[in-house]
C-alpha cells in the first residue's frame, strides 16, 4: 500500500511545472560552477599552479594587497555575497578612496591591526561578501603555489581521495547551495495543488491514515528531488574516473553516491519537512517566504566564515575545496566528527517535523484545525 501511494505521488510530482523549473536550475547551477572542473597532473615550467592560502600575517598583508592593487587595476572586486561569486565595479570617487588604502598599506613595516582597519573601509565599499572583510581576509589571503606544492596537491586528490571523492565533496558543497532552497518551491506547489483542485475535502474523507498519506507523499517529493541529483552525478563522476585511470588508479565508483545520500539528503529532508509542515498548517505559500529567510542566513554565515570546513549547525554545510592536502584536507578531517552530527541531527530533525506535520494533518481531517481556505 505505502510503494503505491509513494509512486502515486510521483506520478503526480512529474505533471508539476515547478518540478522541471527546479531540474533545469539544478543543471544550470551546476555547470556555472562545476562544468569545467578537471583534476590533471602539474606540468614543470607552467605559468600558475593554482593556490595555498598565507600562513602569517607580513604574507597575508602582501597577498592581500597584490589582489586589492590587481582588482583595483581592473576595477572588478570579486564578492560571494550570498554563496555566489558576483563581480562588483565602483565608482571613480569610490575608486579614489581605494586607492588611498592602497597608498597608506604599501609603506613598510605596516601594523595589522591597522591592516584590518583599511581592509574594513576596502570592504564596505564593496558591499557584503566582500575577500576584504575581517573574517575572509585570511582565508582569501593566498599565494601562488609552486610546482612543488601543486604536485603535493596533486598526489593527494589522487592518493588519499582517489580524485572522484575530492570532486564529489566539491560536489556537495555546491549543489547543497541551490538544494538550500529550491525544495521548498516544489513542496509548496505541489501541496497547494490539491487546494486549487478543491481535493482537500476528498483527502480528509479517505480512510487511508494520516501517516500514510503525508509520509508517502514526503517521500515521493525526496525520491523524485534525490534522483535527478544522481543522474547529475555521473557527469563528474565520469571526469574523476577518466582522471583517476589517467594517474594509474581506480576511482571510487560510489563516492558520489555516498555523498548524495550522506551530505545533501539530510538538507533535501530538512527543507521540505519544514515547508511541508509550514504548508499544512497555513495552507498557504508562506512557507517559501520563511525559508529564504533561513537559507539566507545559513548561505550568508557560511561564506562570512571562508567557505571550507564551515559545518556546525549550518542547514547547508560548507567545504569549496578541491584539494586534499595542505590546510584543506586537514580542516576536513578535522571536523568531519562535526559534519556527521550536523547531517544526523538534521535527519532526525527532519522525521521529527514530519511526524508533527502527520498530527497537524490528523487534527486537519477531525476538522479540529480549521483551514485558511
């Protein structure tokens, strides 16, 4: 009975126009971030290797100005003000002011403290999300690395991660932006459509439990967003394959389905539980409005704190790195304690929503909780 009705659900989810609206910005986000992403091995004499962040602060304030006096050149200040990387052009007064800092920050000896301070006027002409804010400037305050360094880098991704596992955290880190958020629309939409139907009387007179019929259709929303994830997981799966056979190693042929069901799951579940409860409660599309709220201030707390092993109780944990070794790898390792509690105690959060949203429901059909019709 349960599979019937959970495959009745789907059937119903795939007449959803918003359903295809959420598929097509799952592919375009993903290729805007990950479509050209590629793992291959360092070539000797190659003009730039990619980065490593500064370890003390005379080079965090030297590679700190080398970007600003770069950015200021071009006049284009890269900023991720919600998760996502704008470019930001000022003004010519603004411009000015910039290059000022610029001035004071190139005499010698320059205090830190007084660093930080210019940095802050830098960043609030930028706007939020700003590298030049206090929090950002140390993790945005890199150099260039050697070849030495890359090819550690290297070996790294394809020793210890077997590249596809490398990219498939990269992975997790940015579709769970996008999965922050885009469940609550299709949720709410297919919620509301029994409400423009005038099926909620039908609903609330079938003798199918209350259980059965909100946990069928919360997990037929979750199967039928987790699916097209894993059909998207095969394009970077595919890369990090070809790239771990080309370094003479297999590739972990499961990594990406470890971390579609171990790390965006738990956010897909908390996001439409939420709303789900929000919906059957209000019987209104509020719930989309509530949640960009918390979207927001998880995707904001997220960048404000560098982007990688930023986990905690973020809805949507954090970790925009390629890399396995230097600071990185060792930033994951090191809380990977604290990803596994975040991703379990939302899980469990999640059920526990649900099974309030199964009351509600109840409540709802008794006619005990009127609607907002």
């Amino acid at each position: 009975m349960m599979v019937t009705l959970v495959l009745k659900e789907c059937k119903k989810i795939l007449k959803s126009l918003i359903f295809y609206i959420y598929l097509v910005l799952l592919l375009i986000f993903f290729f805007q971030q990950m479509g050209g992403t590629t793992v291959a091995k360092p070539i000797p004499g190659s003009d730039y290797y990619g980065y490593v962040i500064a370890s003390d602060t005379k080079e965090i304030i030297s590679t700190t100005l080398e970007s600003l006096k770069l950015e200021y050149i071009t006049n284009s200040y890269g900023t991720y003000p919600l998760g996502f990387y704008k470019e930001v052009t000022l003004n010519e007064e603004d411009q000015e002011i910039v290059r000022a800092v610029i001035d004071r920050l190139s005499e010698p000896d320059i205090d830190y403290d007084f660093f930080l301070q210019e940095m802050e006027k830098v960043s609030q002409l930028i706007g939020n999300g700003s590298n030049y804010s206090q929090d950002m400037i140390k993790n945005n305050s890199t150099r260039n690395m050697t070849y030495e360094e890359a090819l550690i880098e290297y070996e790294a991704v394809v020793s210890e991660d077997q590249v596809t596992r490398a990219l498939a955290r990269l992975f997790a880190d940015y579709m769970g932006i996008v999965l922050g958020i885009l469940p609550v629309f299709v949720v709410v939409s297919v919620l509301l459509a029994d409400k423009k139907h005038d099926l909620q009387p039908l609903l609330a007179s079938k003798k199918i439990s209350s259980f059965k019929l909100v946990m069928s259709r919360y997990l037929a929303l979750i199967s039928m967003m987790v699916i097209p994830l894993i059909f998207i997981s095969l394009i970077p799966l595919s890369q990090g394959l070809y790239s771990a056979e080309a370094a003479g190693i297999q590739g972990d042929y499961w990594a990406f389905i470890r971390i579609i069901f171990g790390w965006l799951l738990p956010t897909i579940m908390a996001v439409t539980s939420l709303s789900y409860l929000i919906t059957v409660l209000l019987n209104n599309n509020f719930a989309i409005f509530i949640h960009i709220g918390i979207w927001l201030i998880s995707i904001f707390t997220g960048s404000s704190a560098g982007r990688v092993g930023v986990f905690g109780l973020q809805l949507v944990p954090r970790y925009n790195k390629l890399g396995s070794s230097l600071d990185a790898y060792q930033t994951y390792r090191e809380k990977f304690g604290e990803l596994v509690l975040n991703r379990v105690g939302y899980s469990i959060l999640s059920i526990f929503i649900m099974l309030l949203a199964v009351w509600l429901y109840e409540l709802r059909r008794q006619g005990r909780l009127s609607l907002n019709d």
